[in-house]
C-alpha cells in the first residue's frame, strides 16, 4: 500500500520537500494506541482526539488526531489529520517562539516498521499559532478493514517525537581602534626599597575592559637580576588582541623606554603583553640617566586597539 503525505495547508510552508520513511525505532516522546480505531472514529468530540498533556523540551504538549481530517485546516477528504499543541499559557509569564522538530508516526503490526513523517525543518509555535500539524497524513482507507495498520483486532498506534531546538549561544568578535581612556600611569615611589618579587597596579578601565600592570623590579625568569620586568594584565583573563605602547618613562620624555607589544597574550608574559627585559636595571638606576627621580619609577601603558568577544543571548 502507497501511503502519501502532504504538508499542512495553512500553516507555514517549508522550504525543502517533505520526508517519509520507515523505522525500526518506536516514537520516544508520546504514543497513543487506540483498541478500537473504528471506535474512537466515532466518539471523538469536535471531530478530533486529545492526549492527556505530555511533556517534551521543558514545555507541554498535547497530541491531536483527527479520523475524519481537520476540515478547518483544508484536509483532503479520506485523510487522516494529526498535529501537536503546545501550552500556550507559558506565553502570558514568558513570551517566546519555540522551534521544535517534529515527527508523526503510524505503527504498522505486519512489518514492525513505524511510517514516519518527518519536516525538513523545525516548526515555529507562539501564542498565535500554539499548533501545527499534517492535514493529509495516511488515508483513512488504512482502517476501513483490516490491514497492515490495524491489529490485533483493530487495534492501532499513532506516536510523535517532538525535539525542541533551543538557540545556541553566540558571540560577536570585534576589534576596537577607539578605545576610551587608553593611557594610564603608575608611580612606584621608594623604588630603591622593593623588596617584593613583583607588583601589581590598582586596576584601571580602558575601553571598558579592565587592566592591570604589573612589575618585576629585579627581572621575571631569565632576565632576573639583569633587567626590569613589565607587562600589561587583562582582570579577567579575556584571550584578546591587543594592541598597545608600553613605557618606563624618563624626566626627560625623549629619553623614554618605548617598546610596543601587539598579539595575543603569551604564557612567558605572565600569560598578557610585555618583556622580560624592558629596560637594563644598569641604565634604570644610573642616577645620571633620569629614570628615577626622587627614587620613583614611573611606568605607563597606552591601549590602541583590543578585539572584543561579546556573548549574546
């Protein structure tokens, strides 16, 4: 027997071809197995049959067949309609679209194989339309007599799987040339007297990200004892590329130490932007040479530019 399906008539239509197949595999979501077909035929009310309400991808949901078609829906006559309902009331707490894949599923007793008729694409449900569904399914000549989609006395199984297909999360990669506040200067006061293996700005807002510097005064790694250390710190640890001008700045501002950093943080970097070997601790502290005046070092950091990833619901 030649079973043909037909999408819905009113409800949205899609853009690739239907499909329908046989499977192995019984519904997952809900069945309905009626012991009497021909009974249920004619004792619907309204011209349908309800489930009790099911759930399915946090939502409820009820299973609609008609025996008779859904003249409403512009069924051809013979048909046999089925459609899913979901519970609209959420709509009143929390607005929303739900999209959700859906198949429809007719047992068949001779072959063991459930007819299965899947969309090519997820369905939209909202308050304004809360149910969709195929108003040709099968024919109803299936269970005028008895066939391979009636058993066991006239027993027969509709089932539906519904797969709600929740929007993933995004984000926006940017890259920011017009950053707000790029400059920002630290003083260490009583250099001479550190004691510390490093030291930490307060942090600083620069393009509404926030940044610390960071100072090893007798060198980080191998350059311990032969060079100051400085790096820029992103606060919370954002994976971006920056772009910026770090400098150990001099009485005379000809005579600052200039270094540019650009990439993506590195692990030897204190896992941010900078150098080891920023400037000499020979040439830092020759008091001829004006770095520290009044034993205060004074460091300084200019952002240009720093991608952004920005999460979006």
């Amino acid at each position: 027997m030649k079973i043909t399906c037909i999408g819905s008539q009113e409800h949205e239509k899609l853009m690739l071809p239907l499909a329908a197949y046989f499977r192995v595999r019984p519904p997952t979501t809900y069945s309905i197995t009626f012991d009497s077909y021909e009974k249920m035929a004619k004792l619907v009310n309204d011209g349908y049959y309800e489930s009790l309400p099911f759930t399915s991808g946090g939502f409820n949901w009820t299973f609609k067949i008609y025996p008779n078609g859904n003249k409403k829906d512009a069924a051809a006559p013979g048909w046999v309609s089925v459609y899913v309902k979901i519970d609209n009331s959420f709509c009143v707490t929390n607005p929303q679209d739900v999209y959700a894949e859906i198949k429809f599923f007719l047992y068949n007793g001779v072959t063991r194989l459930y007819y299965t008729h899947q969309e090519s694409e997820p369905v939209k449900f909202d308050d304004v339309k809360p149910e969709w569904g195929v108003a040709s399914f099968v024919t109803s000549a299936c269970f005028v007599n008895p066939t391979a989609y009636l058993y066991d006395g006239g027993k027969c199984e509709f089932g539906v799987d519904i797969f709600v297909t929740h929007r993933s999360k995004r984000e926006v990669f940017s890259y920011d040339v017009n950053v707000t506040n790029p400059i920002y200067t630290w003083c260490l006061p009583n250099f001479s007297t550190l004691c510390h293996c490093s030291y930490t700005s307060h942090t600083f807002c620069s393009g509404d990200r926030n940044w610390v510097l960071k100072v090893y005064p007798n060198g980080d790694g191998c350059a311990k004892d032969k060079y100051l250390s400085l790096y820029l710190l992103s606060v919370d640890n954002e994976i971006n590329y920056v772009k910026a001008t770090l400098r150990v700045l001099n009485q005379t501002p000809c005579n600052n130490v200039v270094k540019p950093v650009e990439g993506w943080p590195k692990a030897t970097c204190n896992n941010g932007w900078g150098f080891q070997e920023f400037i000499a601790l020979a040439d830092l502290k020759d008091p001829c040479k004006g770095f520290l005046v009044n034993d205060v070092l004074r460091v300084q950091v200019e952002i240009t530019a720093f991608s952004k990833h920005t999460p979006l619901n």
